[in-house]
C-alpha cells in the first residue's frame, strides 16, 4: 500500500507537468505491455510495479477494464507466494483487498465477487459482514455456483461466524447454519445432475469433494441424536419434487442420521421408507434393516437384509449384507442359519463374522452331541473361530469358551488325549482338544 501512494504522488507530479494520461495514451500502453511482458517472464516485482504505473497512466481504475485488475491478482498472487517475510506477505494481502475492491467497481461478474469473497476467507478477514455480502449471489446463480464457492462459504459460516460466535448467540447461529446446510447441499445436487449429464466427471468430483466437506462438520456441529431427529422431521416437507434430486436428499440424510447413531429414531424410520418408496435399492433395504435390528425388530430386520442381497445386481456389498443378515439371524436365535450366513462372508467384515460363528456354536453346544464331553467339545470349535477373528485383527479374548471345555480330568476319563481332533456333529467339522 505504501508503494502505490508512493507511485500515486509521483504521477500527480506527472500531471502537473502536462504528461499523456488517458487509456488511449502512449505511456498507458507502453506500460500494460512492459506488465504484462515482465509477468510472462516470472519477474513479478517488475511487473508489479508496471502494473501500477498503468494503472495510474491509464487514468486510474474508471479507465481500466476487469482483466487489467484480474491480472493484478494473478501478480500479487505470484509474489504472495514467493514472499517467506509475514510482514511482506501481510502487505501484499492487504493491496490484494485493495485490488479487489477497484475491480469491484468495474467487473460486476458473479465470479468476481465470489473470488473476492473466498479470498477474504483464506485470508482471515473478519469483517464478516462484508464476506456475507459478497456471497449472498450465491442465491441467484443456486446450481450455476462454483463448488468451491459453496464450500468456502460454508466453511466462512461454521469457522469464522460460528466458532467466533458469543456462547448466548451460538444456539441462534447454529439454526442459520443449519438452515444453510440444506440450502447450499440442494444447490451441490442441482450443479451435480447437471455435470453427470454433461459427463463432466473431474466436475461432479469436485462437487461430491464439496459434500463430503460439508456433511463433515454438519454432523459435527449437531449436539445430540434428538437435534439430529428433530432437524430431519422439520426438513422432510422441504425435499424437492424432481425425483433424482429427491432421491439424493433422501439417501444423504439417511447417511448423516448414520454417521450421528440416530437409526432408533422416528427420522431415520422415515426417511427409510421414503427412500424405499422412491426407489427398492439394496441400500435402502440395507438401512431399514439396520433400523429395525437396532429397534430389537430382529425378523423384520432379516427379512430386510434378505431383500437386499436379492436385487443387489452387481453384489459389491454381498459381504456386508451377509454379515449383518448373520448377525441378526443370531440374535433371533437362528444359530444355524447364522452361521451358514456368515461362512460365507469375505472381506473387510470376515473377523466379525468369524466371532458369530465362534457364537453360534457355542449356542447349541448343549444341544450337540451324544454325551456330555461331545456336547462341551463343541466349545473348542467355539474358540477356534474366536482365533480366527484375532487373526482377521478383531479385538476379542482368544480364550473365550476355553472355559467351558473338557478339562484334562475330563479328557483322561474319556480316553482323549491333548491334540487329538474331535468332530462336531452338529456343524460337521472338527477340532483339536487342548487341556
């Protein structure tokens, strides 16, 4: 800023001695293309300091149009980035503002002002009311807006407005953040419908990158599961009428209800069944059956979890179907039919569904086998599956069971000896004593 007083005070001398000043004068045009010239050789300070004087001899900022303030910001970004001094930095920053706020009254472009607003935000800026502003086009353009405008926007509301908000103003500012979320999530949908069927897909990643980021700290500024409850219910009659963007909203909110355990709620039971409704994917029979399994609805849940690996088409989520299937199958006391279930799971879900197994036999052991020691050998294979859960890196007590197991005495009397193997009947498979 010190420098362009400087320059200014020298080209007021200038005038007083009857130089050429205008945009259509020899030294305006000289000096845009020594800028311009100076910038394409990476000499930034050079050209910076051409830049002001074209901006002083052209006949200052009424003469000028929006790509000669466009192009300051790509020079004082160029030294911004090569400065390692804090204090220079800052002063760049603040002829940044400067700039900014010249161009503001020639360019009048949405993309302008949303520029200028999100370089308030990365910058700290605290006058909040004047970011606010700037974004408040936000509004109008709706699904023509820049994603990374909509993030930086909502990162402004959560960090600067919310964070820095007095603890009696915080409850207040935490309704207008939520009542934002939705808005801005409906605008991400409109601008992803519309590059999926322009196959933009670098676009519709940088969109979905947006959602993330907003979902993120939208579950974590909600306090508790009734907020999250209460939020959904009021928000439901507010869902678009389009189908695919319906559809989304749905699915989303199912998602963050998730990410919060608010799946026993009066919510997350309808959103279930509008996505149900909507569409019978095997997501959403996935999600009602998790929302019936925690409500201690076990025979609704399976018959859900069966649905889902039925019109699961391309089967990517078999293993996670199936394990949850198991898992409530156990629960209701299916033991065999869990256990069949879950030797069938692969993956990431494997240890898990290894304990199950380890479960169900242990269930039925009083119920397997012809004497008492063939009954309680079945607690061996009980733990053979526990292993094999460890293995698979579950956190459980490789001696579970162990316990309930012949003891040595017990083997001794029944001529068995330590590492001899002992078939289960009841699940046709056999393990090895150890006392």
């Amino acid at each position: 800023m010190k420098l362009i007083a400087f320059t200014f005070i020298l080209f007021v001398c200038f005038i007083s001695l009857g130089q050429d000043v205008g945009s259509q004068s020899e030294n305006c045009k000289k000096y845009k293309y020594l800028y311009s010239e100076y910038f394409k050789q990476g000499m930034y300070e050079d050209s910076r300091n051409f830049w002001l004087q074209s901006h002083q001899w052209c006949g200052g900022t009424d003469s000028l149009e929006s790509r000669f303030f466009q192009n300051g910001i790509k020079i004082y970004g160029q030294l911004y980035r090569q400065s390692a001094d804090e204090i220079r930095k800052q002063e760049i920053v603040d002829t940044l503002y400067w700039v900014y706020e010249q161009g503001s009254t020639i360019d009048k472009s949405n993309s302008w002002r949303l520029d200028y607003a999100n370089f308030l935000v990365k910058t700290g800026c605290e006058n909040f009311s004047k970011i606010d502003s700037l974004y408040t086009i936000i509004d109008s353009i709706a699904g023509n807006s820049e994603p990374e405008y909509i993030k930086t926007y909502y990162k402004h509301m959560v960090l600067n407005k919310y964070n820095k908000a007095e603890q009696e103003n915080k409850s207040e500012m935490l309704d207008q953040i939520i009542n934002e979320y939705f808005k801005l999530y409906f605008y991400t949908l409109l601008s992803e419908q519309e590059n999926v069927k322009a196959n933009d897909t670098s676009k519709v990643a940088e969109i979905r990158a947006t959602q993330d980021y907003m979902n993120k700290y939208f579950i974590r500024l909600i306090p508790s599961i009734d907020h999250m409850n209460n939020i959904m219910l009021f928000q439901f009659d507010s869902m678009s009428n389009v189908f695919e963007i319906r559809q989304s909203q749905v699915n989303n909110r199912i998602f963050l209800m998730t990410e919060k355990n608010a799946l026993k709620t009066d919510a997350y039971k309808k959103y279930v069944y509008e996505s149900l409704q909507l569409s019978p994917t095997a997501e959403g029979y996935f999600s009602a059956g998790m929302m019936e399994f925690e409500s201690g609805k076990y025979e609704e849940s399976i018959e859900a979890f069966k649905r889902a690996i039925e019109i699961d088409s391309n089967k990517v989520n078999d293993d996670k179907y199936l394990y949850h299937l198991s898992k409530a199958q156990f629960h209701s006391g299916q033991y065999t039919e869990a256990f069949s279930n879950a030797a069938k799971v692969s993956g990431e879900f494997k240890g898990k569904a290894y304990k199950i197994q380890g479960d169900c036999v242990a269930q039925k052991a009083s119920k397997c086998g012809d004497s008492s020691f063939e009954r309680d050998a079945n607690y061996w294979l009980a733990n053979d599956y526990y292993l094999k859960a460890a293995q698979q890196g579950e956190n459980v007590n490789t001696k579970t069971y162990l316990d309930k197991a012949p003891s040595k005495e017990e083997c001794f009397n029944n001529s068995v000896q330590n590492d001899q193997l002992i078939n289960c009947k009841c699940w046709n498979e056999s393990t090895k004593v150890r006392f």
